[in-house]
C-alpha cells in the first residue's frame, strides 16, 4: 500500500472520530474565545478536535511534520507535512448553521498528495489521494461540466475581517453579474467539496491560510477540476498566511480568472 493511500484512510478515520466527538457541542458550545480577529473565532470543539486528530496522526506518523490552526507548527525535518483545520467553519458551528467540517491534508515536498474532509451533519466523507481519484462515502465524485459563467454557480468566502471589502469588490462585485449566483457559507472546506461534488462549479476565496485549502484542493483536483490562486499560478505552500483560491471545474477557469485581474 502505497503511503499517500495509507495516510488516507487513518485521516479517513480521524477526521470521522473527531466529526463525531464535536457533533454534540454543535451550536452548543459553552466557551468561545477571539483569536487576534473579532471575526476569528474559537471554542472548546476546536480544542477538543485538535486532541483527537493529534493524537491519532502523531501516533500513527510520529516522523510526520505537523501544521495545524489550533497547534504550533512540528517541524521534524520530513519530506510529509500535516495540514490541519479541526474544525473549518467555527462560526456557522458556534451558532448552529450545519456548514462546518474536519479538514486534514497531507503535503509531500510542499505539494498535496492527500486529502480527507468529513461534513459532519450531512455525514459526507471526502478523500482523495494523488492518482487515486476522488471519493464520498465510497463513490466517485466529479467536477461540473458547465461552461457558460452565466449558468455558473461560484460560491465564495471573503476571509477574516480586514480584508473582506478587498475581497468583496476584487471577487465577488467582479462576478456577480457575470454568474448565475455566488452563495457563502463561511466555510472553505464546505465549498471546495461542492466544487467536487459538482454542486459548485467554482469556489472563491481570499487571503486564507493553508489548512483552510490544502485537504481541499487535492480533493478538487482527484475529482477533475482545477485549483490555482488568483494570479492562475499553483498555491504557494511554503506561505503560512495570505493564500488566495480559485478552485473550479477547469472549464470557466480561466474565464474567472480574467475578470478578477482585468482592470477596474
């Protein structure tokens, strides 16, 4: 068994566990803290998320370099690095909204080659490793096969507060009119997976950070789309702070990438 098809089940399985293990704070949470952000916003699900995904991956891949939102970057000097978002969307799960997810990708040599994102209150498990295709819950999922932006659905999220009137005028205003409709969720991992699933045909994001897109991004990719930032050029893993994302079926790629950099 190849090491991208291992790491992918043990995340498979410790992303399902912490799923479960938070489910029960959905919208319940009794301690919510800010981060540097008012908008950033964190609870005991987070922590106790991070526990449990931490210890499953660190066990099973103790030489495994580590990076993950709640939890200061392990740097063993491996060509693997875990990225980590214990729970991506806090604040749809703060206050109730069912758009929230346990995100864990894996990076060799800077580059995603595993992905896994479990959607705890649809009870969707997505994973996909570099050549192995992309899959929910079993089956094989793939991109959308739209090409008119007019018909297009691109769902987008702006990030945390400081930047989101960039964001808002460079990504959305740009498109607005251009798509059929742009939805938010507040939640990247919960819009890269309907780019796979083909709900979405594109997804927008600005100024992330990376465990908001690495697990995503392979898993666009397995399922036949593309995934660039806003420039069109490969994301940058080696940045810890300010990645931008378009993650597309690959038909109307470029069509969007063209109107975010046209002159205003």
């Amino acid at each position: 068994m190849s090491i991208e098809k291992k790491t992918t089940e043990i995340a498979s399985l410790t992303a399902k566990e912490a799923g479960k293990k938070i489910k029960p704070l959905f919208g319940k949470v009794s301690t919510v803290k800010e981060k540097e952000d008012f908008a950033d916003l964190y609870s005991e699900a987070d922590l106790l998320a991070e526990k449990i995904i931490s210890a499953y991956l660190n066990k099973e891949f103790p030489q495994f370099n580590y990076l993950s939102e709640e939890k200061e970057y392990l740097d063993r000097g491996s060509e693997y690095t875990w990225i980590i978002d214990p729970l991506d969307g806090s604040i749809p799960f703060i206050a109730g909204l069912d758009y929230w997810g346990v995100s864990i990708g894996l990076l060799k040599d800077n580059k995603p080659v595993s992905g896994v994102i479990y959607i705890p209150s649809k009870d969707w498990l997505f994973r996909a490793y570099r050549g192995g295709g992309s899959f929910l819950n079993g089956k094989k999922v793939k991109v959308s096969k739209k090409r008119e932006l007019e018909k297009a659905i691109v769902g987008f999220d702006v990030g945390n507060a400081g930047y989101r009137r960039e964001g808002l005028i460079k990504n959305v205003a740009s498109q607005i009119d251009n798509v059929r409709y742009m939805p938010s969720f507040a939640c990247s991992t919960f819009g890269q997976v309907l780019v796979a699933k083909g709900i979405y045909d594109a997804y927008l994001h600005h100024r992330a950070f990376p465990w908001d897109f690495c697990a995503g991004t392979i898993i666009v990719q397995e399922a036949g789309g593309k995934v660039t930032d806003h420039e069109g050029l490969d994301l940058d893993w080696t940045k810890r702070d300010n990645l931008s994302l378009l993650a597309s079926n690959g038909l109307i790629h470029e069509k969007i990438l063209k109107i975010i950099n046209s002159p205003k």
